[in-house]
C-alpha cells in the first residue's frame, strides 16, 4: 500500500472526524503563530518593526504553493478513483464476454461454467462492499472460484477444440483473471505518503503564518473559514484516497446490470435456434 501508517491512521477515521482533525491541526497551529507573534512585539517593542510587505509575500507565496500542492493531490486522488471505476466497467465486460462464448461449448462444459461465472460475479459485487472483517474470506473464496473457473476451462479444452473457439476462449477467461488481480491492486494503491505529509506539513506551516500575521476579530473569521474549506478539501482526498472503506467509492452499477443479464440469460436462452440433436442443446 503506497499510503502507508498514514493513510492506514486516516482510514481509521470517519470523513468528518478527518475533517475535524484537519480543522483542529490548523486551528492549533494558527494560534501558536499568534502567540509568537505577541512574543516577537514584546521582544521588539520600541523598535522598528517594518516588514508587513515582505509577510504579504511571504503569506501569497506559501498559499499559492498550497493551492498547487491541493491540486496535485486532488489530481493524484481522482485519476485512481477513475482507474477503480474504469476497471469495474472492464471487468463486467469481461465476465459477460466469457459467459457468452462458453454458451459454444458442449454440455456439460456449457452449464459448468455459465454456473461458475454466475457465482464469480456474486463474490466479486460482495468483495466490492465488504467489511474488513469480512474482507479475507472474501478474497479466499475469490481465489478458489478463480481456481475452479481455470479447471473446468481446461477440462473444456477439447470441447472448445471442436467447436473451434479454443483461442478466443481462453483469451477471454484470461483477461477476466488479468483483470481480478487488476482490480485487487487498484483498491490497494493510495496516494504516496511523501505527498501526503507534505501536504498535511504545508497545511500546519500554512496556518501557523498566517496566525503570525493575521490581525484583528474580522481577519481571525476570513482565516477560520479558509482553514474550514482546506479541511473539506483536504477530507475529500482522504475520502478518495481509501476505496475500501470510504464514502466516495466506485459504482458497481455495472456488475449489477451484469448480474441481472446473466440471471434473465441462462444458458438455456440462447437454444432457440440451435438444431435438434445440437451437442450444445
């Protein structure tokens, strides 16, 4: 996991327990800016204190810095979003492809093996939402069914032979197996933890400054509602950046829509046509 002990601590959270800390860190870090501040104006009192122009660019610096470190990070969290999402989409493509052409094969490969996808497509819409405590069964039975699905399609070797579909046969049940370890890592990769604590590092050294230099009631409100908003948009990134456990996960809309065709399609709906006597019938 490219996340490490930090994205394993932030998934332990809620999203608005990762805001609230968020909110918390910064809040604490202003007012210790602010307190070094009251320390330098008792240390310099009676003395020259220009320097507010060089703190403005100090403070526009460090926050035009944040706003590109929040994009990459948002970038970095969104484009694995959009890969869990493409592979789901991929997948279901997939278990269909493979359930289609085993309807070419002779019996009893045909009905083993409609059967066997049928089950592979439960597990898989069930490894989708499982709990962690149920994560590790799930994934063993995945496992197993992948084993099971693997034999009888070479148990079915010399049926596919026959029917002349042995190449596109077993290139579609590769792909599905490529794509069950493609999706397992997905759900693993985070954002790596060097962003991440620079980013929660640039936060904290952001707030801190501009505690430091913030002046009055009415700016201490305009900087707690900025600290708010980077909380939110730094608690959406978390969110995206656990798969298993958070709010903003990848549809299964189309393992779903997968999972009623096969149910409405078994392998007998497509002997329509086949001839009388059809080894396949």
């Amino acid at each position: 996991m490219e996340g490490g002990w930090l994205s394993s601590s932030l998934s332990g959270l809620s999203l608005s327990g990762v805001i609230l800390a968020l909110l918390l860190c910064m809040l604490t870090a202003a007012l210790a800016g602010y307190g070094a501040r009251q320390l330098q104006r008792r240390w310099t009192r009676g003395r020259d204190q220009s320097g507010g122009n060089q703190e403005s660019y100090l403070v526009g610096a460090m926050l035009g810095l944040l706003a590109l470190l929040l994009a990459f990070s948002f970038s970095m969290a969104v484009d694995r979003y959009e890969e869990r999402r493409h592979l789901v989409v991929a997948e279901a493509n997939a278990i269909g492809t493979a359930y289609l052409r085993a309807q070419l094969l002779d019996q009893p490969h045909r009905a083993r093996l409609s059967q066997l996808l049928v089950d592979y497509t439960e597990n898989r819409i069930a490894l989708a939402s499982a709990s962690p405590d149920r994560l590790e069964p799930q994934l063993a039975e995945n496992d197993r069914q992948l084993t099971t699905i693997w034999a009888a399609v070479a148990a079915a070797r010399d049926s596919a032979r026959a029917q002349g579909i042995s190449t596109p046969l077993l290139l579609a049940f590769n792909q599905l197996i490529d794509l069950d370890t493609e999706r397992k890592v997905a759900r693993q990769v985070r954002v790596p933890q060097p962003v991440l604590l620079l980013l929660l590092s640039f936060l904290v050294l952001t707030a801190a400054v501009l505690g430091f230099v913030l002046e009055g009631r009415r700016a201490w409100v305009h900087g707690i509602v900025l600290f708010l908003l980077l909380s939110l948009y730094v608690g959406i990134i978390a969110d995206l950046n656990r798969p298993t456990s958070g709010n903003i996960t990848e549809s299964q809309e189309p393992m779903l829509m997968l999972r009623q065709s096969l149910k409405s399609q078994p392998s007998g709906a497509f002997d329509r046509f086949a001839a009388p006597g059809n080894p396949g019938s």
